[in-house]
C-alpha cells in the first residue's frame, strides 16, 4: 500500500508505517496542482494543514483509501465528498489533547495574575507591585464550550484548583466526573472564565459574537485554544473595551489562514486586530498550544496506529 506523505511529521510516523509493511514516499514542496497530477498513484495520504483537499484533489485521486491528518481538525478536507467517494478520514485528537489542556490553563493563569504584563514592566526598569496584583483561579467557575478530546483534558487540569467546571456540548451526556453539562444558558449565567474548544464548523464560524458575549451575566475571561473564525475579533475587542470580557488567552485568530502556518492574507493588518495587539490583558500565541515535543510524537504514533488497524492486511 503505496502512502504519500504532504507535510513533514515525527520520525517515528515513517518509521512504524515502513515496519508494517506500508510503502512511504514524501513530497514536501510540490504545488497542489503537481500533486493532483499523480496522486493516483497513491492509497493513501498523510497530511497537516498545507493545502485543502477539495473535490478537484479528490476527483484526481481515483485510488484514495484514506486521508490521515496529523491534527485534530478535519475543517481542510472536503469531508462530505470524501464520504460520497468512501475514503475513510482519520485525525488524531488524542495526540495532542493535554498540550491544549496545558496551554489553556498557562494562558489562564498569566492572564490572571498579569505575568506577561509584569514580564515587560520589570525589564524596562518598572517596579510596580500594586497594579499587577493578581486574582486566583481557585474557587472560579469555568465554561467549557466544546467538550471532545480537548475540553475533556483542560476539564481534568482544572481538577486542582477546586474551581467548579460547567460544559456544554451539541452531542448529549458528554459531561463526566471532572465537568457537568449544562445548556448554555445556565453555562453563561454562571461562568467567570470561558474556553472554547470546539472544532471549525457552519455552527460555531463566528460563534463568538456580540450577541453571544452580552448573553453572559457577569463579565468573564475567555481562552480560546480551538479556532479563530468561532471568534468575532472586532466583537471581542470591543468587549475587551466595556470589560464585558476582562481579558483573553488566544492561541488562534480570525485572520489566519486555513493553513495555520503563517497569520496574514496581506500587510494590512484590521484595525480590530491592530486594537487586540496593543492590549495589555490580551495573551497571544502562534496556534501552538498543541504544538508540544511530546505532542509531535503523540500524533505520530496515534495516526501510525490507525493507519496500521485499519489498512494493514
């Protein structure tokens, strides 16, 4: 069984695919249109995030058995038609899910006890002790929307903190002994801190809105590990600005691109983003909150191991 490899991954993914029998080939640079010209010379492929896998790439790829994508989310691949066509789709949510849980709870804490803005003070010679006077997670109640592989392990990080943890989730009975489920309603009634954690879907693009915001009773913080269309960026800021939201944790961004490598469509930076960049309670990272050493081999191995139990003869 012939796979083709589109992004480069942990050594160990070869490694175990060669071992059981499969036969490896990488491509790395080639335009989507040059791999379109032979992918159908391949069972299988092996993907990150590099180019969408459409009907035209689909269409072209007359032996495809199987999509493995060394990820969580499938958002790049047209999933439908991959169904239509029976090419099994494989992720790997387990991979990486406590590098997400883990980011999550570090942006959480920094925010709340002003590490980032401290950091900076401290070295350009400011001392000031008062106005970086922090408040502490214990006791808080946290929102979790999304509660899949990701919220699960934030959920179970929480567990130390004697905060009490709501989720709410489209897929019934979800909840277990580290987080209960609730409608949203009841979560936004009660929730000091919300983490989204839901994949990039028709329901949750632009879920994050002003309307969604201003349904919350108190004013909250927000961390957001999952994807950047579900958040409205000029919605948040101007809630930032209120301080309907007190501050946010943000590893992703409504600007970026499908791809995840790289933020920007042009130079011209939104005026929205432009406001969250000069904000002192907003924390932001390059979409590596599961981007972990660990979490490399992880995915590796989990998407290997499903290759393997699924195609091996």
């Amino acid at each position: 069984m012939k796979i083709l490899h589109l992004d480069s991954n942990h050594s160990l993914l070869l490694k175990m695919l060669e071992e059981a029998g499969f036969s490896n080939e990488e491509n790395y640079k080639s335009s989507k249109s040059e791999i379109e010209e032979i992918i159908s010379n391949y069972d299988g492929i092996v993907i990150r995030s590099r180019f969408n896998i459409d009907k035209e790439f689909l269409d072209a790829a007359k032996n495809l058995k199987f999509i493995a994508r060394v990820g969580a989310g499938l958002e790049s691949i047209d999933t439908d038609y991959a169904d239509k066509l029976g090419i099994k789709l494989i992720a790997a949510p387990e991979g990486n899910r406590n590098a997400v849980g883990e980011h999550a709870l570090g942006m959480l804490l920094s925010l709340f006890n002003n590490l980032n803005k401290a950091d900076r003070e401290v070295k350009n010679g400011l001392w000031n002790r008062e106005a970086n006077r922090g408040i502490e997670l214990d006791g808080k109640t946290v929102g979790i929307v999304g509660y899949g592989n990701m919220g699960k392990a934030f959920a179970k990080k929480l567990k130390g903190f004697d905060c009490e943890v709501f989720c709410f989730d489209i897929k019934e009975n979800v909840g277990d002994e580290n987080a209960k489920q609730v409608s949203l309603k009841e979560l936004q009634q009660k929730t000091d801190v919300l983490s989204l954690h839901t994949p990039w879907t028709p329901l949750t693009d632009k879920m994050v809105n002003s309307e969604f915001i201003n349904s919350f009773t108190k004013p909250f913080w927000l961390i957001n590990t999952a994807r950047g269309k579900s958040l409205v960026t000029a919605d948040l800021v101007s809630a930032l600005k209120s301080g309907k939201i007190l501050g946010a944790g943000l590893d992703v961004l409504e600007f970026e691109k499908l791809s995840f490598e790289t933020l920007f469509d042009s130079d011209n930076l939104p005026n929205s983003l432009k406001e969250l960049f000069a904000m002192d309670n907003v924390i932001l990272s390059p979409h590596i909150a599961g981007w972990t050493v660990e979490s490399k081999e992880k995915l590796a191995k989990v998407i290997a191991e499903k290759i393997i139990q699924n195609f091996k003869n």
